[in-house]
C-alpha cells in the first residue's frame, strides 16, 4: 500500500492503482492543468467518499509499499485519463471500471 499526499492531506491507495493514478495527474500537472479527484473512503474512515482538488501550484508525493513498478494497463489509463479531463473530475476506478477504495486517509497538520 503506497500513499498520495498533496497539501494536507495524505491518501493511501494500493501501490498499482497508485501507479496509474501518478501518471494521469503528472500527465495534467504537466500541461499545468489543475483537476478534482474522488475516491471510495476506506471502511475504517467511514464508508463515504472523498474529494481533492489537486493543482500543480502545490506539490504532490507519491510513496509506494514496494520497490517493483508495476505493469501499466493501457485500457485501465486510458479510463482514468478520460475521466481526468470531464466535468467530474478523475473519479478513481479500478481496472474493471467499478469506483476504486482507498486503503486509509490522513489529514496532516
């Protein structure tokens, strides 16, 4: 399980949904395009779902659990590189399309 952390907030994501989520939001900040991501809270933060405005003004840091970059899936990147660029922001999916769950989620101080 690796984690996000962008501001004050920290959000754990298992390491190769984390990988593909990487890649889609440097792909954005690169263009210096600022984007809304939303994810399934994990059960042991109360089942709800979550909200982040990200913008490249801000540093963003990604911590992986192992030390092997996963496979990429095309497909899988492609959907989320999608749904980046909607009005509804970069909604967090996994590979089969269903809405992905964070592992666990910190505000830092």
């Amino acid at each position: 399980m690796g984690s996000m952390a962008h501001g004050n907030i920290a959000v754990d994501f298992e390491d190769r949904l984390l990988s593909h989520l990487q890649i889609v939001i440097v792909q954005r900040f690169r263009r210096n395009e600022s984007l809304l991501m939303s994810w399934l809270d994990a059960v042991s933060v109360g089942d709800g779902r979550s909200s982040l405005w990200l913008t490249p003004a801000m540093p963003v840091y990604f911590k992986f659990a192992g030390s092997r970059v996963p496979v990429i899936d095309e497909q899988w990147l492609q959907r989320l590189m999608e749904s980046a660029r909607s009005s509804t922001g970069l909604v967090v999916t996994a590979p089969g399309g269903e809405l992905a769950r964070a592992m666990g989620s910190v505000r830092l101080s």
